[in-house]
C-alpha cells in the first residue's frame, strides 16, 4: 500500500480554499449544473464517494490512476454522460470492449460499489456521471495532485458506442497530430493534450503500447534511438521480444509509480518517456515548450491540471430533462 500524502481531514478546508482560487460560473441555464447541485437532496454523498475511494485506494495503489483513465474514456465518447459504465444489450454494443478498452479499463466496481452506497442514502438522485466525475478528483487527490472544484447536475447516457469508442479515443500508437486532431474534436487545446496527458504520471501501461520502442521503432529492427539507453535496458528486461510479454505492465513513471506530480514532464526532458505519444511532444516546438515549463514549475502544471480537468469533464453533458438518472450504472432504467 502506497503512502497519502495528507490527512482526509483536511479536505474540506482545501475544498473551500481552491472554490476561492479557481471560481467558475456555469453558462448552464436555471441552476441545471452547478457545485452545490445535490446540497438539499443528498447533503452527504460526496464523503460517500471520497470514503470508497479512499477504500479502494487503500486496497489497490493502481486504482487511482485506473478511475482518472476510466473518467476520461467516458467522456471523449458521448461526452460526460457514464456510457462507458453501460453493458452492452440487444440494442446496443457498449464501449466496455472496445479495443482501447478491452483488457485495459478498469475500475468498474469501484463505481458500482460507491454507486449502491450513494443509492442506499439518495435514492435515485445522485448520476453515474457525477459520481464518476468526483471519483476521479478523488483518486488524483489521495495521490498528491491538485484539487478542483467539480460542477454537478450531470444526467445518465441512455446508450453507448462500441464503434465510436474505437475511433474517438486517442491511442499511444498514433501520431501526435492524430490524438491532437481528436482532443480538438472535443472542444479541447493543444495546451490540454500536454496538461492532460501529465495524468501519466501515475499507472502502468502495457507492454504491447510501447514495444515497438525496444526492438523495432519504426520498422527499423532497432530501438528507438532517442530514448535513454538505461530505460531501454529496464524495458527490454521488463517486456522481453516475445508475444507473451505483451500485457506485462511497465510503469509510465517509473521515478514516482503512485504519486501524482511533475515528473511525467521531467521524464520526457530526459529521453525517458514510455510511449512514443508522450516523447513525441518533446518533438514540436509548441509541446515542448510547454513540457519543458512544466517539468521546472511543479504548481504550474497542478493548476493547469486542474483547469484542463474542469473543461474534460465538462465535455458533452446532458442536463436538465435529457438522460436520466440510472439505478443501476450499468443499465438503464
């Protein structure tokens, strides 16, 4: 079990404190989405998810970085809405198994879990969305990052995507400009694909992601020439040239696996980084300026994360009378 970096206790003087530093005011009509949305009709339910959080946290020192991944999968497909949360039916195949999910995402329990918690106290009031939302801040706050505050009042998807999953989501094994085109598609920057992807800071990602790396980058039956020989070496011992290593799992930080902070961006400065998406921001001027601005200022990416974060789990939402709120996360009512 890894170490939290702060007493629980403290969170509702930050909670207070950052309302302060980083105010947002909804462009959402009639109070649909706002931070106090379920004050009257469920005042407890946010220590509900912070406390299965810190459950599983507790358990497993993966599972942060596992609900940050599974928050952001949602929301580039149908946006915010906790499609990805949804088994498939006759109706539908869901994005579960899709191939940038399948074997991959995880998590899924934690929310079902907190979902019949949340339930039990709040009948039919709290949204799979919403609480997917916290559960991420949660998971990058018990890990030492940043805190922010999440807006509320999201409602429930009512399908999900399979095929959308499989072309939306951005993969470690495109170009740059292929993920960049796809965050821009989502009303994101380029300024959020750098922030954004700091969240590899903490996880594992499987050897399959990054092999090419090692035996032959760019079909060359070399390895990458720009990354650090020492790493190379780890990795190559790590993820073997072999079929069977390809769901081995390498940490994408190897100098802070479980805490969130600026070393993602150190690691790309040094030759270091895992996947060849990542290192490649290094390799245009615009990204790598920002990479390099954030390997040095530690707090400038934590605000900036925060920020990024605000606007991704905003994307898409439905509010108001669209969607619902689902009993159960992993159908529809």
């Amino acid at each position: 079990m890894g170490h939290i970096p702060f007493s629980v206790s403290a969170i509702p003087f930050l909670f207070t404190l950052l309302l302060f530093l980083f105010p947002l005011v909804s462009s959402f009509p009639y109070g649909q989405f706002d931070n106090n949305y379920y004050d009257r009709s469920c005042p407890y339910w946010q220590m509900i998810v912070r406390n299965g959080v810190l459950a599983a946290f507790k358990n497993d020192n993966r599972i942060a970085a596992s609900l940050l991944r599974l928050h952001f999968h949602d929301c580039f497909i149908n946006g915010c809405d906790a499609s990805i949360l949804l088994d498939d039916t006759d109706d539908f195949k869901g994005e579960k198994n899709a191939l940038p999910n399948r074997n991959s995402v995880r998590g899924y329990e934690v929310i079902d879990s907190i979902k019949a918690d949340v339930e039990k106290a709040c009948p039919l009031t709290i949204s799979c969305a919403d609480i997917l939302a916290l559960a991420a801040r949660e998971a990058v706050f018990l890990s030492g990052g940043p805190y922010w505050p999440v807006q509320l009042g999201r409602r429930d998807g009512l399908t999900a995507s399979e095929t959308a999953a499989n072309t939306e989501l951005p993969s470690p094994l495109e170009p740059l400009d292929n993920i960049t085109a796809k965050f821009l598609a989502k009303g994101l920057d380029i300024k959020d694909v750098v922030v954004l992807s700091g969240a590899h800071t903490i996880g594992f990602a499987q050897c399959f992601t990054f092999k090419n790396r090692l035996f032959n980058f760019k079909g060359s039956g070399q390895p990458d020439p720009g990354l650090d020989s020492s790493a190379l070496r780890s990795l190559q011992q790590t993820c073997p040239n072999q079929d069977a290593s390809n769901s081995n799992l390498a940490p994408l930080d190897s100098a802070s696996i479980y805490r969130f902070d600026n070393g993602y961006y150190t690691n790309l400065v040094k030759n270091t980084g895992l996947l060849d998406s990542d290192q490649a921001l290094m390799g245009d001027p615009t990204t790598s300026a920002i990479v390099k601005s954030y390997s040095m200022y530690p707090y400038l990416f934590s605000n900036d994360f925060a920020a990024s974060m605000v606007k991704l789990s905003n994307i898409g939402i439905l509010t108001g009378n669209d969607g619902q709120i689902r009993k159960s996360c992993r159908s529809v009512n």
